[in-house]
C-alpha cells in the first residue's frame, strides 16, 4: 500500500470513529434521563452529582444542540453544557466552569464548554429529558457517552468532582477510546 492509500484510510477510520462517538453521545442523550427522577434527592452536600443512567420513553426527536456535540469531540474528551437560570446565578456557574476548565486542560485534558440559550425552543425540552428542575445546571458529557449533572450552587470543585467520577467510569473499548 501507498503512503497515500494509508493515510486516505487513517482518514476514513477517524471520521468513522468521531461519527460512532457522535451517535454514542446522542444516544445517551435521548434514551437516558437524571437519576433525580428514580433515587431519591442528594442529601450529601459532598455528593452532588447525578449519574445520567435511567432510561427514559421519550427519545422522539434529535436536539440541535446535542448534534453540533460530534464537531467538539473531534477535539475534546469532555463538554460542559451550561443549562442558564437566572443571572446571577448563572454568571457565577459560568465562571466556575470556566475555571474548571482551565484546571483540566493545565493538566492534560481536553475539554470544552458550551452554553445554552434560555430563549432556544428546544431548551425546556432538553430540561424534560434530562428531569432538571433546578436552574442553572451544567451536564458534564464524557465521549463515551457517560455523564453527571451538577444543579443548585455550582461551583468549580463540584464540576471537577463530576469531571473525576466520570473518568473512573471510563470503559476502554466502549466507543473504540477512552478518554486520558
């Protein structure tokens, strides 16, 4: 085989790859919900993740915003989605996962953010999904399709606590990686 031929196939094995990690992503997204609708509420400050794990009946339909996901992935292990509530409230949830960010990337990984508009039509359909009820809330999505939802006072040692839970969720070979 060619130089050419091989990378012409690195190429088309890599974009398969971001596609299977797009589709495990949407996936998880429309057939999962929080477990804040089963398990009872957190009483453990400590502990404020939710693992998104319980599988939901409403899946009809692809979000928008859960698409552009596949383009980020091809760069990032781990999204923040900022879900805003009121200002306030929300600026101080922007910073800490701003500074959340900045953390992982100082040490080595790849994370982006992303906010969500409050005046988008698929936002309350994208609280429903997800049962979050309190606002602002950031959903932490890992590229293997794993993720934890921080809700209430968001602060940059909660999205760090999430960011670590899901990397000791990791299972190599579910997506073909797993994020280092």
């Amino acid at each position: 085989m060619t130089g050419k031929n091989t990378r012409w196939w690195k190429i088309a094995v890599c974009a398969l790859g971001v596609l299977m990690i797009a589709g495990a992503v949407t996936y998880a997204l429309l057939v999962r919900t929080a477990a804040s609708s089963v398990i009872p509420p957190n009483d453990n400050p400590a502990q404020s993740t939710e693992a998104v794990n319980t599988p939901t009946s409403d899946g009809d339909g692809e979000l928008s915003w859960i698409t552009c996901l596949g383009s980020r992935y091809e760069k990032n292990d781990y999204i923040f989605v900022v879900f805003p509530g009121n200002d306030e409230l929300t600026r101080k949830a922007d910073q800490a996962v701003k500074t959340a960010t900045e953390t992982i990337r100082q040490s080595g990984g790849a994370v982006d953010a992303m906010t969500l508009s409050s005046t988008d039509l698929e936002f309350q359909a994208s609280l429903d999904r997800l049962a979050i009820q309190k606002l602002p809330a950031v959903l932490l999505i890992a590229a293997t399709g794993q993720g934890d939802i921080v809700k209430g006072d968001i602060t940059e040692a909660k999205l760090l606590q999430a960011y670590l839970s899901l990397q000791k969720t990791c299972v190599p070979g579910a997506s073909g990686c797993c994020p280092k």
